[in-house]
C-alpha cells in the first residue's frame, strides 16, 4: 500500500507506537506534535492521509481538518480522540473527515481504517470518472437525460403530440419519469408558459379527490366554509396532469368522461358548469387495457384517454443511458445539499450498470443521494452504494446490514434524508419521490421524530 501520511500527535510515546504500526502501511510518514506547523507545511508534503489527535497544544483537530480540507478537499483526514462526543463527531462528518476513532486504539481495526483512506484517495490516480469539467445545469431539471434508442423514440413522440390539445396517456412503471415527460409535454408546445397543474389521484379519498379536481361551493359539505376552485379549472388552458388514473373510483371515472366529451364540468354542490379548456395528460404504472378487461376500468373512459399513447422504458432497458444519468444526478445532488463527490471509479459505475433497478430512475437517484450523504470525501464509494440483494447479482457487494428488512431500511433512509434537509418536509419529499401525506403517514408508522 502506497500513501504519503501525515501525523500530529502531541504524546511522544504514542507517536512512536503508531510510527511502528503505521511503517506496516507506508514508508513515507512525516510526524508533528503541534497543529500549525502541520499545516504550514502542507504544500510541501502534499499527503494522501492526515492522521490527528483532536486535543493539541496550540489548535484542535477540527480545526486541522478545516485547514487540510481548505489546502486539499481530496485529501483524507483520520482524528483520534479519547473525547468523542457528540459534538465533535457531527462536526467531524459535516467537515468530511474520513472518520473519527476513539482512543484507546483498536490498532487492527485502526489500520483497516487507515489501508481504506489512502485506498480510497489513491483511486483519483485511478481509472475513474471526473464530473469535475462541468457544473450542474438547473435547466436540465425539466428533460429526459439519455441518448437511447428508447430515449430516442419517446424524444420524437413527444414532439409529435405537444403541438396539439389531444388527451395523452403515459404508461411506464413506477419511478420512470411521467410526471417529467408531462411537463416536457406541456413546456415544449403550444401550453407552453400556461399553468401545469399536477394530481396523484391515488393520495386522496374519492370525495376528496372529486372536490380537488372539479372544485366546490360554499356549504356544499361539512368543512366546505368557502368557495373553491378545482384543478380543471386552475389549470384554465394549459396542462392538467392525473397522476395513478387508474386509482379513481368507478363513479369518477363516470364524472370524469363526462367532462372529457362535453368540455365542461359542474363543481361539487353547484349547478352552474364551467367550461375545461385544459389539455389533459394522465399516467398509470398500471396496464390499463388488463383493467379493462377485467371490468376495474371503463372502456370508454379508457378510449378517451388514450388518444395519443406513450409508453416510459424502464431503466433496464436503456442501461446505456446510466452513465449520463449518474453525472447528473451527482452533479444536482452536489448542488443542493452542499457536497463534492466528484470521482466515480470505474468499478463503481460497472456495480451501477450491473444492477436491475426494479425502481427505476427515482431508485437511481435516491441510491445516489444516500452514497453522497454518507461519502467521507469526493469519491463515490462502492459501501455506500446500498440497494436490496435483488438489484446485483453478486452478494459481495452487499452492505454489511444487508439482513435488514425493507421496512427498517426505508425508515432509515427516510431519518437520513430529514437530517440532512434539517426536517425540511416538502425538499425531503422532494428527494424520496414521495407525496407529502405519504411521507407524513411513515413518519407516524414507524415513529420517526426529530
């Protein structure tokens, strides 16, 4: 194992025990006993791994680990400390340390630690990806990322139904992207700069949902304490988008075909109607011609909605679209929540094309988000690619909590995701790919609190 190490210890005796042990590892280990001197000389020694005690006689190790990482983001700091407090952990991991080891040391253990740092900084002399060259692009929120066949074909439909008002159905399994090929839809044609108003039909109860979608009057029900526009009638002539259609009950079903062949609706508890001139575009992940056929949903309806047909391609069928996929979503995820990992080793992005992402492009990036929350430095660790034995063919790349179920993995993603969005719920439903009932009804199930 290659490495230049630096240590700043202020103990004589225990720098001569991890000389001992250290010279194992590497040949070229340079030793200080104060901070300052450390870091002054920096430039020069230019190491892989700094390796500190937290309490020193002139600055703490925090503060070595800000200045290394101010010199060098790259470059892989280790504190030891007989004080690991809460405080001082935290501060740790949001400064980036590699990790932070309690004294007095298990040196086996403490040597594992070490062989991983300087393993993991000398991948950037590697073969490796470097999403370095470009900065995230807030523009490309709103596109499909990929240059696919499949990609390809959706590309050229899309351009073909955004010139016109006619009804769109999108079908594609969960976590594909229709709400985004909606609103790609609606901002590449003649809706574009009118309002795009979404609906998942499947988050609210069928009275609920009839009141959201067509409006009511004041009186109408029990907390109907005003009068209130529904989302056909907010959406005036741009984009209504529904969500799981094939949620809807029987009887909307009846009211919403209804609205589709008269171009007009009446809103609950009220007589007058009011025009639709909104373009509808709905989605399922569900095959809505089995439902049909099983008497779940109407063929007329069915009909109406499918004037013009497009279907998502999971992600397993476009894998050549992944490495393009990945880079942006590191590059986004950098962005919003204030990170650098910017070095993708090649063995890394194979795990990721080698796996079948049963959730698709969501399960992608929320697979990302979590590797970038836990990553100690600029690489994209392989450990921290954490997915379900399902998704690899190989279980040596299995995390060690593999026999975890589902549910105490979600939860703790869900714990980690909140934490590191400080509890902000609508940007924590934001990176879940999640409604906000949904997200508040976990939050009850497993007991999650700040």
């Amino acid at each position: 194992m290659s490495g230049k190490i630096l240590v700043i210890e202020d103990d004589p005796l225990f720098r001569e025990y991890l000389k001992v042990a250290l010279q194992k590892i590497s040949k070229d280990i340079s030793f200080y006993s104060e901070g300052r001197p450390a870091i002054d000389i920096l430039p020069v020694k230019n190491p892989d791994l700094v390796i500190t005690d937290l309490r020193l006689p002139d600055i703490t190790g925090i503060e070595i680990l800000a200045g290394v990482k101010k010199f060098n983001p790259a470059i892989q700091v280790i504190i030891m400390t007989a004080y690991a407090d809460m405080s001082n952990v935290i501060q740790s991991m949001q400064l980036n340390a590699y990790d932070i080891v309690k004294k007095p040391l298990d040196m086996e253990k403490f040597l594992t630690i070490v062989k991983n740092a300087l393993e993991s900084r000398n991948l950037e002399n590697e073969k490796s990806i470097n999403i370095n060259e470009e900065k995230y692009d807030p523009n490309k929120e709103n596109i499909l990322i990929g240059n696919s066949p499949a990609i390809y074909d959706l590309y050229k439909k899309i351009g073909k139904v955004s010139s016109n008002r006619v009804s769109v159905l999108i079908q594609g399994e969960s976590g594909t992207g229709k709400e985004l090929a909606a609103r790609i839809i609606h901002n590449s044609g003649i809706t574009k700069n009118k309002p795009f108003i979404p609906v998942n039909c499947s988050a609210l109860t069928e009275t609920l949902l009839e009141s959201e979608l067509f409006g009511h009057v004041k009186g109408s029900f029990t907390d109907a304490t005003r009068n209130k526009k529904g989302k056909f009638e907010l959406a005036e002539d741009g984009t209504i988008f529904l969500d799981e259609i094939s949620e809807i009950s029987p009887a909307l079903q009846v009211k919403l075909l209804r609205v589709i062949q008269e171009k007009e609706f009446e809103k609950v508890g009220g007589e007058e109607t009011v025009p639709m001139r909104a373009r509808l575009i709905v989605a399922t992940n569900k095959n809505l011609a089995d439902l049909v056929q099983r008497g779940k949903f109407r063929e007329d309806l069915y009909y109406r909605l499918k004037v013009f047909s497009i279907g998502i391609p999971p992600l397993r069928e476009r894998k050549s679209d992944l490495p393009a996929l990945v880079i942006h979503f590191l590059r986004k995820i950098n962005t919003d929540l204030g990170k650098n990992v910017t070095i993708i080793p090649y063995e890394v992005m194979e795990l990721l094309q080698d796996c079948d992402w049963t959730g698709n492009v969501r399960e992608l990036e929320n697979t990302l988000m979590q590797a970038v929350i836990l990553a100690k430095g600029t690489i994209l660790e392989k450990e921290f690619i954490l997915m379900g034995g399902t998704n690899h063919n190989n279980n040596s790349y299995l995390p060690a909590d593999v026999k975890m179920s589902l549910a105490e993995l979600e939860k703790n993603h869900i714990k980690i995701v909140l934490d590191e969005v400080n509890w902000d719920k609508k940007e924590a439903c934001k990176i879940l790919g999640i409604a906000k009932t949904t997200l508040y009804n976990k939050l009850d199930i497993y007991g999650i609190k700040k």
